[in-house]
C-alpha cells in the first residue's frame, strides 16, 4: 500500500529525516513512534505530499504521491483545521464537497459517527463552541467520512481524554477488519502499543528501530516484572538485581539485570506489599522506547541548546553564504572598473556591462534563495526546528 525508500529532507542547516524507509500492507496499522522533534511530522507531510522530499521515494499504491492517490487517502493534522466559527454540520458539509460528497450523503455518512462520539446533537452548534477533544474527534471524522483507503493520522490522540482515546482506538480497529491502512504518528507508547502491527521508531530523523512491537520488545530479553500492588513500592528500586525500576502509586515495572531470579523480588513484595497482580514479561515499548532514545545529550541542569531563529536557521544555508560571496566578489569588480573609468575609457564597455548585469543577477538570486528558504522553514513542524 504504502513504500517508503531512504526520505530525506533538510530545513537549512537541519536534517529533519535522515534516510528513513518503511514498507506497509493493506490493511495494517502501522505506527511512527519518536520523541517529539523526531522527524514524524515531517515524514508524514512527505507522504501526503505537502513538502517535497529531497532525496528518496514514496508510493501509495503504486503510485507517486499527488492527485492521483488524493482521494484515497484521509489525513488528521496535528494542528486543527477547522472553521470555528461555522457550524458542524457546514464544516462536515464543506469538507465532504472536497471529496466529491454533496451535503446530504455527507450528513447522513456522518450521523453514525457523530452518535458514536456523542456529538449528535452539536450538529447546529459552532466549532468554537465544543471543547477542544470534541474538535479533534470532528477532525477525525472529516478525515475518514469519505471512506479513504488509506487514513494518515499525526497525533490523533492528542486533546483526548481516556473514554475518548478508547472511542478513537477503536475506530482504529475496525479499520483493521474493513483491509483500510492506517499511518499514526505518536510519542505515546500505550497507544503504540495496542494498536500497531509494526512500527518505526525514530530518532533525530533516523530508523532506529522497526517491526512489530512484540518482536522489539522480545530484542530487550524477557528481563521484566510487573507488579501491581497497594502500600509504598518505593524500596522495590533498590532490591538487589534490579536495574532500572518505574515505580508508581499502584504500579511498578521492573528491568532485572540478565541472570537475576525473579523470585526473591516476589518474595520481597509480599512482604511489604499487597500484591494484585505480578508477571514475569518482555519490558514495556515505553521501557524499550525510553532505553533506546535516551535521555537528551545536554547535561542535567545545564541549560538546553538554543534553537535558532528563522533569520539563523536560514542565513546559515551553504547556498546562500556561496551567493553571498559572489555578491562581494562582484561588488568589488564593479568598484574596480568604476574606479578604472573614471581614470581612462574602458577599452570593451560591453564587458563591463555584462559584469554588472551578472552582479545584479546574483543579487535577484540571492533573495529568491532567501525567500524559498523562510518558506520552507514556515513549513516545518515547530517541534522539529530544534534539530
């Protein structure tokens, strides 16, 4: 359904994907997981089609991305694009006339949906007007009303409350059993975790691992427990054998170091907890995620890298520092035979004309180049900008 072969893109002077490839079938779920500025949002817009990649191949059903595949596919930005001050029901009507739908099979394709999500009876009610996890759910639904083959979602979960998340990963699901293929983008692993048939992580634009979740997991040796419990967990840290521990109010998962018998951490427990459940099992994709990613490369409490700004971002690009000095190159060739006319007639005014020509050329091209470029960093996701 969807390949992808060795993206890259740069923004200026930063590598937001850095050769990344993935493959997915019809009809899987397959998941961009990465921390946020990892590259996911970029790589999304390069499937779609919004940004141009600058190195490497996409193909949606045998397809180049464009107005050929553009009706198969529905999309979930990550920031809303909704008109708020509009009813419900015109934006559903709207957005369903860019399908091709007209305003009564829209309506009537959307009134499952919005029962489902109880929203049934906002339909005359302004956007604005619904909470902000009532507006992501209408954004969902205007992605996948015209029954797309293909739904690309970037953060879908993000605004959602639990029942809500449940609503949406359940539609997700059925998807799976109707053979419709499913992009998502998250740096939340529980969601990863439920609903992916394979995943990609990335890190600073690069793969750093791939394939279905039991099978990352299963990489990482089974060398984890899951305890649940009640009373105060917090020495299960510091019981011999253990490695790494996340211990919440009720929950705690532990990583054993390789060797380490488990049933002396069983034993432990007991004795100081009340034990509901416990469960020798691979480490979580969150453990997986966290140990693979890493904290970040700046010293704890030192202050982080600043970002730099657009202006930065974009006069640090090696075409336009080449421009640039073409422009003083040119400048004091202009000057010299500014200088040598005054002095005595220039044998070949023709060349002379032509250098200044070729001076102003180089100008126009400089501030085209600048311009494409504050276009392109515009067009970045925010959260990338870092690097």
């Amino acid at each position: 359904m969807v390949k992808v072969s060795h993206l890259r893109k740069t923004y200026g002077n930063i590598r937001a994907v850095d050769d990344v490839s993935f493959a997915v079938s019809p009809g899987q779920v397959f998941g961009l997981i990465g921390p946020n500025g990892a590259g996911k949002t970029t790589t999304i817009r390069m499937i779609l089609d919004i940004v141009r990649p600058d190195e490497g191949s996409i193909e949606i059903d045998g397809h180049r991305p464009g107005a050929d595949v553009r009706d198969i596919v529905g999309y979930v930005p990550e920031e809303r694009g909704l008109y708020r001050k509009s009813t419900l029901g015109n934006v559903i009507a709207y957005f369903a006339s860019l399908r091709g739908m007209d305003r009564r099979s829209a309506l009537a394709a959307a009134i499952p949906w919005l029962k489902r999500f109880g929203l049934r009876e906002a339909l005359n009610r302004k956007v604005e007007e619904l909470s902000k996890g009532n507006q992501q759910k209408v954004q969902f639904l205007i992605a996948i009303l015209h029954q797309p083959r293909l739904i690309v979602l970037d953060e879908v979960f993000a605004g959602l409350d639990p029942v809500n998340q449940a609503l949406v990963r359940d539609a997700i699901d059925s998807f799976r059993g109707q053979n419709r293929t499913v992009i998502f983008s998250t740096h939340q692993m529980e969601h990863a975790e439920r609903l992916c048939d394979d995943l990609v992580l990335i890190d600073r634009g690069k793969v750093v691992l791939s394939g279905s979740p039991a099978s990352i997991k299963r990489r990482f040796g089974k060398n984890a427990i899951h305890i649940s419990f009640t009373g105060n967990g917090d020495f299960l840290r510091t019981l011999p054998g253990v490695e790494k521990a996340r211990v919440d109010n009720n929950f705690a998962e532990l990583i054993l170091a390789r060797e380490t018998d488990p049933d002396p951490i069983l034993h432990a427990a007991v004795r100081s907890l009340r034990i509901h459940s416990y469960a020798c099992i691979d480490p979580s994709l969150e453990t997986v995620f966290i140990d693979t990613v890493g904290a970040p490369s700046t010293a704890v409490g030192a202050p982080p890298p600043p970002i730099p700004t657009k202006r930065q971002a974009v006069s640090s690009d090696p075409r336009l520092k080449k421009l640039f000095l073409s422009i003083l190159l040119g400048l004091l060739l202009v000057l010299t035979l500014g200088v040598k006319s005054l002095r005595e007639p220039m044998p070949e005014p023709l060349i002379g004309a032509a250098l200044i020509a070729a001076w102003f050329w180089t100008i126009f091209r400089f501030f085209t180049v600048k311009r494409k470029l504050t276009a392109e960093r515009e067009a970045m996701p925010k959260e990338e900008r870092s690097g």
